[in-house]
C-alpha cells in the first residue's frame, strides 16, 4: 500500500476530516459540526512505523482493526491521513485546508491512531492554536508524551484512555479518562459517564470519568 507525494497533496477536505455515524448523530443532536481525523490503528500498511506506541490490552480488542476500518477503501483513507502526518508541511497545509473548509465547531483527533512521538503533537499544537474557537479533543494513550508538556493549549481537551503499558501514571482521581466496559451496570456501578452514544460527553466539564462500552 504504497502513495505519491501528489496522490497526497490532491486529497480533498472531505478526506482529511471525516464523520462516522456516531459523528454525525452527536452533531444533530448538540447542533454542532463535529469532524474527525483518523490515522492507521497500532501499525502503518506501508512503512510498519507504530502508530500507538503505548497500546497494550486495547490491541487484543480495538476496534479499528475490524468491522468498516478493515475494508479496503477505509484501510487506504487511514493510511494516506497517517502518511501526511510524515511530513509536517503538508500536514499543516491540509489541515488548515480542512478546518478552513468544512468549518466545525469541534474536531476529534484520532478514531482510530495515537500521538506517536512528541514532534506529531507540536504539529496538532501548531493547528489547535491556529484556530482557537475550534474545541480539539483526543483520547490517548500517550500520557507520557503529555507529561513533557507545562501547559496546553486552552481549547484543546485530553482523555487518558485505561488500558496502556503505563496506566500507572494516570491519576484516576483527577485526570480527565477513559474506560472500557462491558455493560451499562457495569458502568453505572463504577460512576462513570457513557460516552458511547454521545462523542461530546467525553468532554463533559462535570465528570473526569468517560465510560465507553466495548464494540
């Protein structure tokens, strides 16, 4: 699976940012323009680079690695996304591109993918800042990566997803994170908020505890 440099250039906005169906239904129902940006889940087709350096118990059962995400066409969209993200010009450019064109309210970083090494987050931090009414949310497991930095940029949001090779440095107390579950009971029991229908509650200001239920 391999693609030129202008094969890349060319993607249109709509291919840059993206909705599932999820997306779509929490963007109704909030009255926002909720956009995503997904790279290759765990590991790249073309170049083998980890995508989601510090995934541990989440490579048994992600679910990008099965259902839509494994068909061929959504395989080469993922691919060409983690591509751009190589090459920090063209990273921007398309971003920026994007944003510009589509005009969301919100924008999540990573359905599928992680923050893979510190340069890659100063390129998100170089678009969040660019566009400070934009709100920029992730779920990551790349809390260490994180822990480099004194301060974010205001209107971006994290979520520390459990499930990590250092799950040990996420303070459930106080840190804004995630956790898998198998049922609502389960959940509810544990007093987390489910995220699962609703893509904005992982953003909620009353919780720091987002519930997924696992696909």
């Amino acid at each position: 699976m391999n693609f030129t440099k202008q094969e890349l250039k060319e993607l249109k906005p709509s291919q840059i940012l993206t909705q599932n169906d999820k997306m779509k239904k929490t963007s109704k129902s909030e009255n926002v323009r909720l956009f995503n940006f997904g790279i290759t889940a765990y590991k790249s087709h073309s170049t083998k680079f980890v995508t989601c350096p510090f995934a541990k118990d989440c490579i048994k059962y992600c679910y990008a690695k099965k259902g839509s995400f494994i068909w061929s066409n959504t395989k080469k969209a993922y691919e060409r996304r983690f591509l751009i993200t190589k090459d920090s010009d063209l990273f921007n450019f398309k971003l920026t591109e994007a944003i510009e064109r589509r005009k969301p309210t919100h924008v999540r970083i990573h359905d599928s993918g992680d923050f893979y090494n510190r340069d890659y987050i100063l390129q998100w931090f170089e678009i969040v800042r660019k566009f400070p009414n934009v709100v920029f949310y992730a779920y990551t497991k790349s809390k260490m990566l994180f822990d480099e930095f004194d301060f974010l940029p205001e209107n971006f949001n994290l979520i520390y997803s459990l499930g990590s090779r250092f799950d040990n440095l996420i303070d459930t107390s106080i840190d804004r994170h995630s956790k898998i579950f198998h049922s609502m009971e389960e959940m509810n029991k544990q007093g987390y908020v489910n995220a699962s229908n609703n893509d904005l509650k992982a953003i909620d200001p009353q919780t720091n505890k987002i519930g997924l239920l696992i696909h």
